[in-house]
C-alpha cells in the first residue's frame, strides 16, 4: 500500500505541474491571473514529485 502512494504522489505532481505551467504559459486553466502563484505552485510541485520518487526508491 506505501508504494501505491508514493505512485499516487509521483502522478500527482506531474498532473500540478502541467496544469500550472499550461497556466502560466497559455493562461488556459483560470486565465493566467497570478504568475507567481503559478511559479510557486510549479516549485511546490516540483518539490512534491521529488520527495514522492525519493520515498519510493528507499521502499523495498
């Protein structure tokens, strides 16, 4: 079940990070409204998918 979740984590970063950078890119999503909220969540992330690949690779 663990793995499973550092999957579901690793998907879900990929999915923020698309969303947020199609926004701040094409402004399609909510209309390119706030760049740095945008760029912060691109960050967050980021950040998200790192910790979630790093938890599965220690997971035997």
């Amino acid at each position: 079940m663990p793995k499973a979740l550092t999957i579901v984590g690793m998907g879900v970063a990929v999915l923020l990070l698309l969303i947020f950078a199609l926004d701040l890119l094409a402004g399609v999503p909510f209309g390119g409204v706030s760049w740095m909220m945008d760029v912060s969540f691109i960050v967050c992330a980021g950040i998200l998918g790192f910790l979630a690949f790093t938890t599965f690779r220690e997971q035997k």
